[in-house]
C-alpha cells in the first residue's frame, strides 16, 4: 500500500532515541517534578513568611497533595524503563 507508514509499538520503542541512556518522557517527568517540587517548597516559605500556622497548614497540604502525585510519577517512570 503506498504511503502506508503505520509502525507497531514495538518499533517505535526500539526506534526511541535515548537521552542520557533515558527516554524522553522520563526526562520530561523528572524535569518536571523537580520544577514542581521547587514551587511547593517556595509556597511553603511564603506561606511561613505569612504566619506560622499557614506555614503548617500549607505544609500538611503539599504533603497529602504529593502522595498520590509521587506514586504517579514512580508509574511513569516504570512505563519508561526505570527498575523498582
């Protein structure tokens, strides 16, 4: 058939380029979530600057917020290759 260029899953990951022996959307994810990381810990400062039991109440919130975001991002990364 011409200009059939369909690709099975499998040569598309084996055609995936690497970087840093990574592919891309784990470097993607961990780039993100260290940006992200970065402004939780910023909102907890402001937050502290604010009066201390903000601090402690954003604090308790960032941390429920980050259980179930974390658990995404150890998927993600065990989608993309990464080992437990």
């Amino acid at each position: 058939a011409h200009g059939d260029h369909t690709e099975t899953k499998e040569n598309a990951a084996k055609n995936e380029q690497l970087v840093f022996g990574v592919k891309p959307a784990a470097i993607l994810n961990m780039t993100g979530d260290a940006l992200h990381n970065f402004t939780d810990g910023m909102s907890i400062a402001a937050a502290f600057q604010a009066s201390q039991p903000l601090g402690y109440t954003v604090t308790l919130a960032m941390l429920l917020h980050e259980i179930p975001h974390e658990v995404g991002d150890f998927a993600v990364l065990l989608s993309q290759g990464f080992s437990k």
